[in-house]
C-alpha cells in the first residue's frame, strides 16, 4: 500500500509530464523553470491539488514559473501513454533510488534531469513498460542495459 508521500510524489511527476506535453517542453527545462523550492511547494500541497482541476492548477504554476511553449515533439506511431502512467515510472524510479520522503525532491529534480528522461519520452523503445528494476538499473549504469 502506497503512504501518503509516496502518492504525493506520484502526482508531482504526474503534473510535471502534464506540463512538459501542454508546452511542448522537455521535462528538464520544465523542472528547472519551476525550480526546487517551487517544486517542494507543489509536494507539499499535492493532497490539495490533486483534488483540484489538472488544468487549473497546470496554468497556475506554467504562469508562476514563466514556462513558455517549446517544440518538444515526438512522433508516435501508435497512441502514447497517458501522464499518469508516465508520472508512475518516474514515481517508481525515484522510489527506487531512495524511498525517503525527505530526499524526493532532490531525487526527483535529478531523475528530471537526467538523460534516462530522454529514453522513457521515445515510447515506440518500450523502455517505460520495463520492470521499475530494470529502468533503476539502465539509471544507475548511465545507460540502457
């Protein structure tokens, strides 16, 4: 059973794919626009926002942070996951690198970062349908296995 936290953090990666897709934006500029402290703030208030309108609350912090649209495209041929379960992939991945609350959100700003991001967004390579194991593995290795 997931605490708390563990769905806080869930819905923080859930939001953060949300709007890196509205914007059209790679999940690193949308992660360093809004910031660490930023990004703790919407942890902290997760049990709130998750109640609330995704749109709503994508708009505010798009506006907060000043994120402006990009050209972050992929081409799909096939329909690609929703950002809920991208959100839990990379939920599962920090929860991998280190299941305590106080680091995950340091955690999850380097795990944003990183160019294993890059891997999970190309959805025709399957990587996100990959056990959390295996994707944690490809992370700490530097590269897919």
């Amino acid at each position: 059973m997931e605490n708390q936290k563990e769905n806080d953090l869930f819905f923080v990666c859930s939001i953060l794919e949300y709007i890196a897709r509205k914007t059209k934006n790679k999940k690193k500029y949308i992660v360093e626009q809004i910031g660490k402290e930023k990004i703790k703030k919407i942890f902290d208030l997760a049990e709130i926002y998750h109640s609330e309108n995704i749109e709503k609350v994508s708009d505010e912090i798009m506006k907060e942070s000043n994120i402006k649209t990009g050209n972050y495209t992929l081409s799909l041929k096939e329909e690609r996951p929703t950002f809920w379960e991208i959100g839990r992939v990379y939920q599962r991945l920090i929860l991998k690198i280190d299941n305590n609350e106080e680091t995950f959100i340091d955690n999850l700003y380097t795990v944003m970062t990183s160019w294993i991001i890059l891997e999970i967004d190309h959805y025709e390579s399957s990587l996100y349908f990959e056990s959390p194991e295996y994707i944690y593995e490809c992370y700490k290795a530097g590269k897919i296995l």
